[in-house]
C-alpha cells in the first residue's frame, strides 16, 4: 500500500537556495512534523506544494527546482 503524501514539503537548502535534502509528510501524520539542521548555513523551508509539485517524486523537486532566498519560494531552475 502506498502511503498518501500531504501538499507539504520541508526542505532543507544552503544560502544560494540550492536544494539539499526534500522530505514529505504523510497525510494522516499526527501532531507537528519538525526538521532540524546542524549544518552551518543551511535552512529548513516549509513549503506548500501546488498540484504540478505534488504530483513530482521527492527526486524530481530535488533536481528541477531551487529556492528563492529572498520570496522563500519553491522556483524552477
């Protein structure tokens, strides 16, 4: 059985807005999902997906798209 995924991600970048690492919660996830970086630099973006991005594997938005720094934004490349 595949697990239903929210709209949200939560993705962690470096200061140019390069994409590191993409995570999904699962719809029925109970309580707060909380993402953490130790890595000097680098931030944790929450991101609500549009249907386009849902639809993308977590690969996918890894290799197609950035961060706009500025907007705090989910962009393509």
């Amino acid at each position: 059985m595949k697990t239903e995924l929210s709209s949200k991600a939560f993705i962690i970048h470096d200061p140019s807005g390069q994409i590191v690492s993409v995570g999904r919660a699962p719809v029925n996830a109970r309580g707060r999902v909380e993402i953490k970086t130790v890595t000097k630099g680098h931030s944790v973006l929450e991101v609500e997906l549009d249907a386009g991005q849902s639809a993308m594997s977590v690969t996918d938005l890894h290799k197609n798209h950035k961060i706009d720094v500025a907007s705090k934004k989910l962009v393509k490349k």
